[in-house]
C-alpha cells in the first residue's frame, strides 16, 4: 500500500487579486454593483466616506475570500496528521451463480489376486454347480471413471462492508513542509486583505480631497469669470464713452479672454462632477452616485517627523514587507517538504470486513463472511531518476533568490519612504511659496483693477492680473492636495498602525 495518500495537494505558486480601479483625468475607476443609494447630493464627511466605503468596497470581501482560501488549504494540511478511516459498501449481482469445475478422470486399478485373511472362505453360487468356497481369487486389470464435478462457490447476490484506517507515523518532514507553506499562504493573504484596506483608504482620502480641490478650481475659476465679465463691461463702457484710452480693440481682445475662460469653467464644472461620481465610486456605490465632500477647503498640517525613525519602524507595519515575509515562510517549508522525499515513510494500517452471501459452501464459509486486519506499511525510496534531488535544488535555489530579493525590498522600501518624504518636504516648502504668492496675486489684481477704473492702467495687464490670480489660487490649492496625498502615501506605504502610534505618542 502507498503511503502518498497522505500529501497534501501543491500549495498555489501564484496569487489572484482582482483589482478594479475607477478614473478622474487619469486615475482608475472601479465598477461596482448596486449598492444602498444615497440622496442626490448628499454632504459627507472623510470617515463617513471611509465608513462606507470599508462596507461597500468589493475589493474588501474579495480579499477576505483569499484569506478564507488560505485558511481552507492550511486545514488541508493540517489533515495529515490525523488516521484516514474510510467505511465503504456494495452490492452486487453477478449473471450466474460463480462456480469450480473438477474435470473427470480415469483411475487404472492393476490385476491382483485377493486371499481370505485366517483360513476363511467366500460362498461363491454358480448356477448349475451350485455353491462353491473360495479361499482366493483373482481381479483382473481395470480402469474406473471419476465423472467431472460443479462446485457452486457462492451466491450470485452479494453484499459487502469495509472499515479501514490508515495512520502515517513518519514521514521525514514532509507533512510539517506542508503545515509551513499552508500557515505562510495564510499569513501572506491577510498581508494582502490589509494592504486592501490600506488602499482603499488611500483612494477614499485622495479622492475624497480631489473632490475639495475639484470644487475649489471650479470657484476660482467662476469668480475669474465674473470678474472678467465686470471688466469686459466696463472697458466696453470705457471705449464707447471715448476716454481715448480704451479702444475696440481692448474691448475685443477681453471678450476672446472672457469666452474662453467660459468654456474652462464648464470642464471645471464637468470635472467637479465626475470627481464626486468617483469618490463615490471608490465607497463601492453605484456609477450614477455622486457625494459631496462637506469640507470646503483643504486642511493643513505641518509634518515633522524623523526620517530614520519612520525607515526603521515601517519595517514592522509594511504589508509589503510583512507579506513577504509570509512568502519567505512558505518556500522554506516547501524545500522541507522536498527534502522528505529522501526520508522513508511509515504508516499503521487496519481494517474490518463483512460479507453476506447466501451460499454456505465454496467461499461463502463463516471463516470469509467476517475478519479483519492490522498491519505496517513502510515504504523506501531508493532511485527515482534524481527527482528528489532536483526538487531539493529547485527549492533551494528559490529560498536564496528570495533571501537576496528580501535585501533589495528592504532598501526599496527604505528608498519609497525617503522618495515620499523629500517629496513632502517640498510639498511644505511650496506650500509657502504659493501661498505668498497667491496673496500677492490678489492684492495686484485688487490694485489694478482700481487703477483701471480711474484709467491709469492698460486694459492688458488687468487682465493678466486677474489670470495670474486664478492661476496662483489654483497652484496653491493643487500643493495643499499634494501634501495630502502624500501624507496619506506615507500611511500606506508604512501601514496605519505606525501613523496612530506616532499621533497618540504626542
């Protein structure tokens, strides 16, 4: 009897994760089906957005089905170490009665003269002579026939019942390689469930402040458009009244500038609304949702934090370097479960059996109707063309690129974090930048716009003062977004168990 019934099925060697992702100028946009509406233009806050999309979003229960799968192929696994008890049954009718024929056959018996033993007689009557005492006589050379004999081994109507059990006791590693490839899988796909959700929560918050700036943009420029429609009005008052100034000209050039920052305002408004529709997308509602963020402007926060630090301790919260970790796990307990195909294995085996016929001779004895067995199975590699030894190798020399990969994604992970962090830096520096020079751009349009109205400056450059201040409001809103966004790369590149240790240590 093998004793591979015991192995455990091949753990996956690759990984499946569906990932649907939505899109707003670029970024992608995931579909989801229908889901409990809300009413049309509905103001959430960030963690009602959060709240609803960690219920909604469908990336969520996809990865807690590849955790279930992962748990499910480790209690594979684990299933080794028990007896294997089987109970099996049948009936069955044969055509005819089986049988055993003893084929006929010639017995020779010679010629030999038989005496009365002790002096006696046997009383021979012959008709006409009467009766005569024979003390001897003679029996000729003969031959006697056995006819051919059918013997009925059973009934042709049986009925059977087994109960066996098989328990392997050693197998040189192999079930144990196999516990540590099912418990890595495991560990790696609850990686991957909190990478989700840490995803999910970037994109909800990025989203989310993409809406704010969408809205913001979309203000600046319909607050442009009725400042340049004021001074569309008033140059056309100006040159008609022939201050000699203002000509048709000027009037005509602001017109073309009025026009076109029209048709700029309704892309911000088209791009306000598919933000929204985004946003909710991402919180798992349906394509025809749209939610309206219920800030109004951008929050801004300094960060302060010490980059070494934040590099050596993103090495206990990063998914990525926890799952391959998990990963790392699961190879080494695959090269045990190679290396136990040198090893012999050991197994007790045992059983019951009953059989009901109702023939009582041939086989249908009272010795064959019932019994059982006990045994031990032992079963020694000796030469299969050097697989064992290959598949050790191949398992090896995977455990070593992964030890070297695991060098390269610790300074990968260091350079992603330090990447994001100079990049945070700046974002902080041109925060200022951009908010000085917004204020600025606002007090020269102010100023030139006055100087307009008492025709001291030329209709050009109140224009470009107005542009100029739509084009720094916009700069300054864009830098507070991207200080967002990066704060919150920063949460999902180092998991958000390290930003609430460093806020709750404050």
């Amino acid at each position: 009897m093998s004793l591979r019934y015991l192995m455990a099925p091949p753990m996956p060697t690759t990984a499946f994760s569906l990932i649907a992702v939505l899109a707003i100028n670029g970024l992608a946009a995931e579909t989801n089906t229908a889901q409990p509406r809300v009413k049309p233009g509905q103001e959430m806050t960030l963690d009602q957005c959060l709240t609803a999309a960690v219920q909604n979003n469908r990336r969520r229960p996809a990865s807690r089905f590849a955790v279930a799968m992962a748990e499910a192929q480790h209690r594979q696994a684990l299933a080794a170490y028990w007896p294997n008890v089987t109970l099996r049954a049948a009936v069955e009718r044969l055509d005819e009665n089986p049988n055993f024929i003893f084929p006929s056959r010639s017995i020779p018996v010679p010629a030999q003269n038989i005496t009365i033993p002790f002096g006696g007689s046997l009383p021979i009557t012959i008709p006409g002579l009467g009766t005569i005492p024979l003390s001897t006589f003679q029996i000729p050379e003969q031959s006697i026939t056995v006819p051919a004999q059918e013997v009925i081994l059973q009934d042709r109507d049986s009925a059977y019942a087994s109960l066996g059990a098989t328990w392997l006791l050693y197998d040189g590693g192999m079930r144990k390689g196999y516990r540590e490839q099912g418990k890595g899988l495991v560990d790696l796909r609850k990686e991957e469930a909190r990478r989700t959700d840490l995803e999910i929560a970037d994109s909800v918050k990025r989203f989310y402040y993409g809406s704010v700036l969408a809205a913001q943009v979309h203000q600046v420029g319909k607050d442009t458009l009725a400042r340049m429609e004021a001074t569309l009005h008033l140059t056309e008052t100006m040159y008609k009244e022939g201050s000699g100034r203002v000509k048709k000209t000027d009037w005509l050039e602001n017109k073309v500038m009025v026009e076109s920052l029209r048709s700029m305002v309704a892309l911000l408004e088209k791009n306000e609304a598919m933000a929204r529709a985004a946003l909710a997308n991402t919180m798992g509602l349906p394509w025809n949702e749209a939610v309206k963020p219920a800030d109004k402007e951008m929050p801004y926060k300094p960060y302060a934090e010490n980059l070494d630090s934040l590099v050596s301790t993103a090495y206990q919260f990063s998914p990525d370097w926890s799952r391959f970790e998990a990963a790392l796990r699961a190879v080494e307990g695959a090269a045990r479960t190679a290396q136990s195909g040198h090893h012999p294995k050991l197994a007790v085996t045992g059983g019951l059996h009953r059989w009901w016929n109702a023939s009582d001779g041939g086989m249908a004895t009272e010795a064959n109707r019932e019994g059982w067995t006990v045994g031990v199975g032992l079963e020694i590699p000796l030469f299969d063309g050097f697989l064992t030894r290959n598949r050790v190798a191949e398992a090896r020399a995977q455990l070593a690129k992964m030890k070297e990969e695991k060098i390269l994604l610790k300074e990968g992970i260091a350079l992603q974090i330090k990447d994001t962090f100079l990049s945070l830096d700046t974002a902080q520096k041109a925060h200022a930048a951009t908010l000085e020079a917004m204020n600025a751009a606002v007090e020269n349009r102010d100023l030139n716009t006055r100087a307009y109205q008492n025709d001291l400056v030329e209709t050009e450059k109140v224009i470009r003062a107005q542009l100029m201040e739509a084009l720094m409001s916009a700069t300054h809103y864009k830098a507070r977004y991207d200080h967002i966004a990066l704060q919150s790369q920063i949460a999902l590149l180092v998991g958000t168990e390290l930003i609430n240790r460093i806020e709750g240590a404050r």
